[in-house]
C-alpha cells in the first residue's frame, strides 16, 4: 500500500490498524453556485431564540461545494457536517440592515464532523456569535484570504484537529476567538499564519489548546503563556511570506518537480495557471 501525503495524525502498528474502502455516501459532488439567498429582515432574538432564518446545510455530501453565494439576513448561514473535501469559496455572510445591538445571527459558518475542508475569499460583514466555526473532531480544515467587518473564528469543542487560518482580515478585532467558555477547544496543530486586524489580535487564553502556532506581523504581546503547551509565536516586524499558507503548498505539491515556486525571494514565479497545466498562459518568469 503506497500513500501519497503523510497521514493526518501518527499510526502505529501497535494499534493494529486497518484499511477500508471509502464509505458509500448517498449524496457527493452537489454545488450551491452564484445566487444570494436573502432572508426578510427581522431582528436578531439571540442564541437558542431564533426564528429559523438558516440558508445552507450539507449533511454527509463529500466533494461537494458553494461558490459565489450571498447569504443576507441569516440566523444560521452554513452547516458542513460530515461532508470531506468540500470546499466553500467567494461566500458572503451580510445584512440589509443592523439586526441587533450586538449580533445578527448565531452562526456564519459551522463545520464539524469532517475533513479537508477549504473555506477561501470569504466576506463576513455581518456579526455573529460564531462566525465561523470548527468542532466536533474537524480534521485539516484551511480558513484563508478572507475578511470580516469583525470577525471571529472559534474552534469551538471537541477537538478541531489541525485547523489554518492564512492571510485572514480580522477587522476590528474586538473578539477573534468568540465566546468559547474556560474548557480547552482546540486539539493540536491551530495555526494563525498572516492574520491581521484593525488592532493587533490578542493570544487566546492559555488553555484554548495545545501545540498551537501564531507567525505574522499583527499580533499583541503576550506575556505569562503556559509553555507546557508548546505554544510557537513568531511577531514578525516585517511581511509575513509566503501571505498565504495553503496556496503557496498546493502550488508545490501539484507541481513537485516545480520547486523554484516556492516564492521566497529571489525564485523565479511562474503563473498558476501553468502550474496547474492550463492553457493560456505563457511562463512568466520574473524575479521577486
């Protein structure tokens, strides 16, 4: 048996592993694509109190998708539960006008249950008690380029396992980690690479969880943090690079024999296009 990538997570023989078949799924390869759903305007009830104005639940869909959708006026905008390599692409979470004082919905996005999932060129304008969410033992989820007027993203309970958040906007900053309570959240591997905001973002609470990492340019101080945890923080004063994470290791890994697209400075950079073998675009090379 060869593997193409790494596992996920260490094995051992000792624990007598085994390989099966990918499971039978009723439902794969389903889209949402280029609509808005809006949702009448009524104010925000809060949490456990809303009036059922939810857009989007995929339950159980692997290899599916949304793309270019605007989702306004939602109490719930997105569940993926139980859904692998899904992707959500050019979402925007928004209102018509202010549904509260403090929040207009209770989720943005709420993925639990799964893996490899990609949440990219996102737009969050509303503000939700979770904007977007990651629980219930989630396994390589990649939250990147995306921005909120403030958002937040919370590895919310039961062990999200090697999440990415890349070349996020924060905006205002006020709470990046949303409510999340005294308990640990985040099982191993939580990687903030490149996030920024109007203020620079504060480390979570020690115990939010272990073997996290934070590299960017954006990032408070701290002082006191448990190094039991084995905490990794990198304050750059300068850019971070590459700006996002998951792009810069699908280029190479598409393109292995490619190894001068690993834009660090002074490598030649040829377009994605040709990367990823598509006509119409000549190799460019130029120097960064």
């Amino acid at each position: 048996v060869g593997f193409e990538r790494p596992l996920t997570v260490n094995v051992t023989t000792a624990w007598r592993p085994e390989i099966h078949t990918w499971a039978p799924y009723t439902r794969t390869e389903c889209g949402v694509e280029r609509l808005t759903i809006e949702m009448p305007w009524t104010p925000y009830n809060g949490a456990n109190k809303e009036q059922g104005w939810n857009a989007l639940n995929f339950w159980w869909t692997p290899n599916s998708w949304i793309n270019d959708v605007s989702i306004l006026n939602a109490d719930l905008g997105v569940i993926i539960d139980g859904s692998p390599f899904f992707t959500i692409r050019r979402l925007h979470l928004g209102t018509t006008q202010s549904r509260g004082a403090s929040y207009d919905g209770t989720w943005g996005v709420w993925l639990k249950n799964g893996a490899d999932v990609l949440v990219t060129r996102f737009n969050v304008s509303a503000t939700f008690t979770q904007d977007i969410a990651v629980q219930a033992f989630q396994i390589g989820t990649a939250i990147t380029n995306g921005i909120g007027t403030n958002l937040s993203v919370n590895a919310l309970y039961a062990g999200p396992y090697a999440t990415l958040i890349s070349n996020v906007d924060f905006g205002a900053a006020k709470q990046p980690y949303a409510p999340s309570g005294s308990a640990p959240k985040s099982s191993s591997f939580l990687t903030y690479w490149n996030v920024k905001g109007a203020v620079p973002l504060p480390m979570p609470r020690p115990a939010y969880g272990p073997k996290m990492t934070f590299i960017g340019a954006s990032l408070a101080p701290f002082t006191g943090m448990n190094t039991s945890l084995q905490w990794f923080i990198e304050n750059n004063s300068t850019m971070t690079w590459p700006v996002d994470l998951q792009s810069d290791q699908l280029a190479q890994r598409m393109a292995p024999q490619a190894v001068t697209t690993a834009y660090g400075p002074g490598k030649p950079l040829e377009c994605l296009e040709t990367l990823f073998h598509q006509p119409g675009c000549p190799v460019r090379q130029k120097k960064l």
